[in-house]
C-alpha cells in the first residue's frame, strides 16, 4: 500500500479521528488523486472494518468510531471527487419505514454503504411510502433500502414495494431490507431483492447489485 494510504487506513480502523484528517490532507498535498485516496485508502479500510465486525472482533462502538474517522476523510475528499468528477459506486435511498423511529441501524448501513464509495440519501425514519416513490424518481437510485425494528412496523415495507410498482419504478431499483424482526424469506415473500442482516452484510449486497 502506498505510504500515504496505509496510515489512513489504520488511522480508519483504530478510529482516530484527527491521523486520518491530517493523512488525507497530507495525500491530497502529495498530489494523490481524490479517487485514489477514497478506493484505495478508505474503501478498503471500511471493508476491513466490516470483516472485523462480523467475525466478532467489532462491535458498533467501533464501528462506529472507525466510521466517524472514515467521514472526517470523506469531508475533506468529497470537494475533490465532484471537481474531478469520480462518480460513486451508486446512489442510494435509505429510510426507517412509516411508523417505525428507530434509526441507528439505518445510520450504520448509511455509514457502511458510503464507506463503500455509494452515494447516500438519507429520508430519515417514519418515512411514507410516497416519499420513498419521490425521492427514486429524484435521485434515480441503483438501491432502495428499507429499515424497520418493529414486527408491527414492518407490514409497511409491502406497501412500499408496491407503491414503487406503481408508479413503474420498480425495474429500476433494486430494494434491500433490513431490521430486527425481518427475514430473507419475508423480503422473498414481499417482493425486495435482498435482506442483510448487518451493516456490514448490507454493504456487501449492495456492491452485487451494482
């Protein structure tokens, strides 16, 4: 790994905030290209972080500091990649569905997915399905991801699906659900492309539908 890239990416997975700032501003001052500080520097880093979450070495206290520490990079880099036009991964819309408040486990697949270089947009929580019609016909996201921690709650994630296929979106999206009491064989049933169980999961399915 490049000199400047390898204290980024510890700086990443240690969570340390104020390395990975100074790194990227260092890279950036070294003539790194944008692009290749975020793919090759930050990316990867956040995958590891990913890994190490899911084998048990992470928890979200962790994940949750390497993620802040990762952003703090993303910030200075972000100007950088739209004057030098690096296109993300994909775009995203996330949201918590209608009547469900819960959003940390939103806000991490948010921080993962834009880990992996996506481009998010975030509708916040008890967001209406019409909401969720109008902002894939806004931003005309790769992803829709649908989030709900309530057994109650998740009976809307249907009727979201269902709107989309109204208004004759639906093959232009692919939707991901996630939360507590759902399943991959409810996403099946309901007619989602996939279920992730994790923020981390969640990043990695998404990368297959792009």
């Amino acid at each position: 790994m490049d000199e400047h890239l390898a204290p980024i990416y510890q700086g990443i997975i240690d969570g340390n905030l104020e390395v990975v700032k100074a790194k990227v501003q260092e890279a950036v001052q070294a003539k790194l290209p944008a692009g290749v500080i975020l793919k090759e520097g930050l990316v990867p880093a956040m995958a590891e972080v990913g890994r190490l979450f899911e084998e048990g070495e992470f928890f979200v206290p962790e994940m949750l500091v390497a993620a802040r520490a990762m952003q703090g990079g993303l910030e200075i880099l972000k100007p950088l990649l739209v004057a030098a036009d690096v296109k993300p991964a994909g775009k995203v819309i996330i949201g918590t569905v209608k009547g469900d408040l819960h959003d940390i486990g939103k806000n991490l697949v948010s921080i993962m997915l834009e880990g992996a270089g996506f481009e998010i947009h975030d509708l916040g929580t008890d967001v209406l399905p019409e909401r969720f019609v109008e902002a894939v016909k806004t931003f005309h996201p790769q992803i829709v991801c649908m989030s709900a921690l309530l057994t109650t709650t998740m009976t809307n994630m249907p009727v979201i699906v269902e709107a989309i296929k109204q208004a004759g979106l639906r093959d232009q999206v692919n939707i991901m659900i996630g939360g507590a009491p759902v399943t991959d064989t409810y996403a099946k049933q309901i007619g989602a492309d996939g279920y992730a169980q994790d923020a981390s999961a969640a990043a990695r399915l998404a990368q297959t539908f792009i």
